[in-house]
C-alpha cells in the first residue's frame, strides 16, 4: 500500500484533491460576504497569472517579467469592444487570447539570443512602454480607464456574472483547469524538451530538441493563459486602465506569487497566489490600524525570507522535508537508501545467478544484456543498414574545415572521414582543435570555410538539432546533462525528441541505463551523482540519440582505468554488432589504442597524421606535438608507455 501511494494514480490525483478542496473552501468562505468574494477573485486572478508565468519562466527558464502585456491585452480586448459596441465579451477574449499568443510567438523568436535577467529587463521594459502608449488617447480610455457596464442578467456572450460570488466560483473552475494544464505541460514529450531547453539549450539541441521553437511555443501558452486572466480581471472588476493592466504593481503578484510557492512546481505557483491573495487582508487591518503600507512591507519581507532561506519555495521546502523524514524513517541496511538521498553510491544486491544490481557481471550476463539491448535498437529502427555512406565511402565526412575566432584560426584546412560501423579515434594535445571540430560538426559553431557531409549529403547549414534528428549523438568535454532530471529522463530525451513513442523510448533509455550500470539511480535527478555516473548518463544519451554516428568528447576523463576499458568494450560492441560508428576524442592514447581502428592526430587546427594506431605512433611528428621535439631522436613507445605520458601541453581548447 505504500508504494501504491508514493506512486502510480494515487500520487497524480492525491495533490489535484488537496486544490480542489482548498479552492471548495476558499469558495465557502466567498459566501460569506462581497469582501470576502472580492479578496478570492483577486486571488483568482494571480494565480492565473502565476500559471502563465510559470510555463515559460518556470519550465522554459525564461522569466519574462513583462508578461504583464499579455495580461493588458486580455483586458483591453474584450473592454473595448464591450464600451466601444464593437463585438461582445467572449469575442473579445478570443481576440486577445489569439492576439497574445502570436505576439508572444513573435517575440520569442525575435529576443531568442536574450537569456537570464537581460531578458526579464527587456519584456519588463516592453511593458512600461505599453502602459505609457494606452495611456495616450481616449480610446483605451486614457489614463482614466475603460469602464464597463455593470451586468443586469447573466450573460455567456457578455462573459457576465452577477454577483461576486459568481465570478469567483468561475475563477474556481478556471485554477483548476489551469492546474491541470500546467501538470499536462509537465508531463508532456513537449515539456520534458521544454524543461531539457531549461536546463542546457546547447545539450538540448545536440539531442535533438529544437529549443527556439519549443521556448516559442511555451510562451504563446503562457501568454494565452495570462490573456485569459485579463479578461477574468476586467469582467470581475468592470474596470481596467493601463496601470492596472501592465504596471509594476501586477507585475510584482505574478512574480511573488511564483517565487513565495515554487517556481517551476506545478502547484507552487497556486500556493503562493493564495498566500499573496490572502496577504490582501491585511489592507483591512492597516486602513483600520491607521498603518498604511502594511501590506507591501509584509510582501517585501515575505520575499525576502523565502529568497534567503527557501529559495525553491514552500514546494521546495515540503520535498525536503519528506526526502528527510524518508530518509529518517528508511531502515539502515535498506540499499536503496544512499540512492534515494540522491548520492548514487547505494550497495548493490546481488542475486541468486551473481548478477549484481548496479550491472551484469560476466561474460553471460553481458551476452545476455547485449541481446536484450540489440533488440530494442533494431526495434527502433537503429540498424546497421541505416548507416549508409556516400559516394566516398564515409558516412561522416568533414572537408577542408576552417573556424576562426576573430584573429585565432582554430581550425585549419580539417579534414576527416568516418566509415560506417568504424571507430576512428581522434587525439591531440590540450588546445589541438578537437572540441571545436565537434562543435563544427554538430553545427554549434558556424563554419569559417569548408564542408560537413552526413550519409551523402551535407549538412553544415542544418541547424543542430536537425543534425541531431539525423542519428548524431555526442558527449562533451565538459559533461553537460538536464540537471534536474532523472537519469532516464535524459537518456530517453534523443528518442523523445526524434518522436519515437513514449514504451519504445522508455525500453530502449532502460536498457542503455543498464548497460552502463546505473539502474540503481536511474530514478533521481543526475545533479546528485558522482562525475563518474555523469559520464555514463551522457554516454548512454549519446548512444540513445547515435542510431549511426556517435561523438564522444573525452568520455574516459575521470574514469578509472578498469571503467575506462569496459567503456571501451561498450564502444566496440555497439560498433560491431549494431553498426554504430564512433568518432572518439581523448588525450590518453593508449586507452584509445584497443578500441579504435583508426587514428587521427591534430596539432594547432591541423591533422598532421592518419593511419593505424601503429603507423601513428611511429610517426615523428606525433612524438613531437605529444613529447617534445627531444622524443623525435628515440624509438616510438609502446601504447601503455605512451598513455602514462601523452596528456597534452598547451592550454584548454
């Protein structure tokens, strides 16, 4: 029964039950007067506003302080409409709604290079200046205001209630279904690249998400959410002008009410629109005490204790405290204990047949976790006959590449070529160009000259998800995973993104999980795991988004030598027996020596040396870029000799 009720239906539904019956109370008290009824509406309306907010501050990660504009519009359409005899309510609500959310749209695509708090400043600053533009002229009002009729009859068309109470039970309705949107847009493949975008849009897209659009489409939601609480706002009140509608003061609730609940939670947002709601009272209270203000001081010191003390917001602070008292409550010798605390490092338990459950051990286990794997790939459509070549032969080809940054030519004249099924390995000291060469090649950094071809065809001028979308997967230099979420989640985020159904992504992101041993943490969020498992969560994305061609960016720094050879055999088995090519960066040779079957060597922007791993090391110039031009005088060393010294020279590329 326990387990039933930390998940599964049970865990969905409980918190939906504990709003409904908050909103139910809050409804009853409503009844008890128009002071009452008027202080729900409000809150009503910030949290339909904290809802909007939250899908492209809190989800997408773009806190877009000037969301007050979708608000203003939502208002004003339907009001002018109404006091000008245009066209009804409801009509003015679709206008505003639509309205918002092409302009939204456009904006995204428009202030898209804009990140962090340049981009809050900007939409903050876009929304100053629409209040100042309404207040101009006497259509919107002027700075007097709109004021519409009040209701003699309940009207649908006129979006018109009666009474207070009326419009608070619609506003009732209207959080809930506003929460039940925002768990959808949690829940969703749409959200989970969304959240991706959040944590790393360069990650994002090197998997596959196209992170523009998705932001854009995030934030034509929150805007049409945010327009609907216009409208809410100006049919309850019959009254709107441009401060109200896109100053400071509406503004600050929105952000307030995210920030006091937890932002980027689906029920913290509703949490704190309620406390900032609630905090209204206290207007009551000053205007009687003769202690103007009160309310805002409260608010400020409210802000200030939860930014201080529980920046993740009272959501935050109820996970932490469950996690504890769970953790608490956990009997000592539970193995799930570490890894349910996020660390990673639980014992594994090993069963009747030896297996442990941190991975199989043993020639026949790992037969067994290779078939099981094989066809879960072949299921998917990740066969060695996908991999076809080009007229070249190669099924990744770089031509005579060249970058430059300002006045540094980080590559020069770059040329190199991977055949179906090979693993080419591709070596050189600290600051040779092999990173950048990657990032060249998944279309992160534009080319200066030269070609990218990709089963034929060229692809330097796709961007990089559709580069991705094409079967690359690759790993960085410095690991790069969505920090927020769990192992599978960003092992499964290639195939979510290339639109492989929900079972089939999860059976193939659970298998990789396993093959790489990390099934025992595959539920908690990679941020709580050593580098190690990091190395593996990425090689295991890698995998999943690589159905052809996969590049690993020093995915053996860190790693052990016994860990760094089982992911070599991982490497070669993927290659020989599903046909995946490999294009494997490392400073360390001799860890590359028994995997790949071919060397490139880069020094300075350049390949000075191709060719097998013998033919490589025995040229003069590879000892000299690796051990100085004192080595060109003695005998080329043996690999193991050579990977205890071949760790670069120069600075970080």
């Amino acid at each position: 029964m326990s387990a039933l009720l930390r998940s599964g239906p049970v865990r969905t539904i409980t918190p939906f039950l504990v709003l409904l019956i908050f909103l139910l109370a809050a409804l009853q008290w409503a009844h008890e007067g128009v002071y009452e009824a008027t202080i729900v509406v409000s809150a009503v309306g910030f949290a339909l506003l904290a809802a909007g907010l939250n899908i492209i501050g809190g989800f997408g990660g773009r806190l877009a302080f000037g969301n007050t504009i979708f608000f203003g519009v939502g208002a004003f359409a339907p009001a002018l409409g109404v006091t000008h005899h245009w066209y009804s309510a409801l009509t003015g609500m679709v206008i505003g709604v639509v309205i918002s959310a092409i302009a939204a749209f456009i904006l995204s695509k428009v202030l898209w290079r804009l990140a962090g708090l340049l981009f809050a400043l900007v939409t903050f600053a876009m929304s100053i200046m629409l209040q100042e533009l309404v207040s101009l002229g006497n259509t919107f009002g002027g700075p007097q205001g709109l004021q519409e009729p009040l209701a003699t009859k309940t009207s649908i068309t006129g979006l018109a209630l009666l009474s207070n109470y009326d419009y608070a039970v619609v506003g009732v309705v209207l959080v809930f279904l506003a929460a039940v949107l925002t768990w959808w847009v949690r829940r969703s493949r749409f959200g989970q690249q969304l959240l991706a975008s959040r944590d790393d849009r360069i990650a994002a897209e090197a998997n596959g998400v196209n992170a523009s659009q998705v932001t854009a489409y995030a934030w034509a939601l929150s805007a049409a959410v945010t327009a609907i609480a216009g409208t809410y706002f100006v049919q309850a009140n019959a009254f709107i002008d441009s401060t109200t509608a896109f100053g400071l003061n509406t503004g600050v609730n929105m952000i307030a009410s995210n920030i006091i609940g937890g932002l980027g939670t689906v029920f913290g947002p509703f949490i704190g629109a309620g406390l900032v709601g609630a905090g209204l009272l206290l207007n009551r209270l000053s205007s009687g005490a003769s202690l103007p203000g009160l309310n805002e001081l409260v608010y400020g010191a409210a802000l200030i204790l939860v930014v201080r003390l529980a920046p993740g917001g009272i959501v935050g602070v109820w996970h932490s405290a469950v996690q504890a008292i769970a953790a608490r409550r956990r009997p000592a010798h539970d193995p799930a204990t570490a890894e349910e605390a996020g660390t990673g490092t639980a014992t594994p338990a090993a069963g009747a047949d030896g297996v442990t459950a941190a991975g199989l051990t043993g020639a026949a286990s790992l037969a067994a976790e290779q078939a099981a794997l094989a066809g879960h790939l072949r299921s998917d459509g990740l066969s060695p006959e996908q991999s076809t070549a080009g007229e070249s032969g190669y099924l990744l080809e770089v031509i005579g590449v060249e970058k430059q940054f300002g006045g540094v030519r980080a590559l020069n004249g770059v040329t190199v070529g991977v055949r179906p099924s090979e693993v080419v390995g591709l070596v050189g000291p600290n600051g040779a160009g092999k990173s950048t060469l990657f990032n060249c090649i998944e279309g992160i950094e534009r080319l200066t000259a030269g070609e990218v071809k990709y089963q034929g065809g060229r692809i330097d001028r796709l961007p990089t998800h559709q580069r991705a979308r094409l079967g690359m997967g690759r790993t960085f230099q410095h690991v790069r995973l969505f920090r927020t979420m769990s192992v599978l989640a960003n092992v499964s985020m290639p195939l979510v993104a290339r639109g492989v159904g929900r079972t089939e992504s999860l059976a193939v992101a659970t298998d990789l999980i396993r093959f790489a041993r990390l099934e025992e943490v595959s539920a908690e969020p990679v941020s709580g795991l050593s580098v190690v498992h990091q190395r593996r969560v990425e090689l295991a994305r890698a995998v999943a988004g690589g159905s052809t061609m996969v590049l690993l960016d020093e995915v053996m720094t860190g790693l052990a030598d016994e860990e760094a050879t089982e992911i070599g055999g991982l490497i070669r088995t993927l290659s020989t027996e599903f046909g995946v090519a490999f294009l494997v960066v490392e400073h360390v040779m001799g860890r590359l020596v028994p995997v790949v079957d071919r060397l490139v060597v880069m020094d300075f922007g350049r390949v000075i040396a191709e060719g097998s791993t013998e033919e490589v090391l025995a040229d003069a110039r590879v000892r000299e870029a690796y051990l100085g031009a004192g080595a060109l005088g003695e005998a080329p060393q043996a690999p193991e000799d050579t990977a205890a010294e071949a760790t670069g020279k120069r600075g970080p590329e």
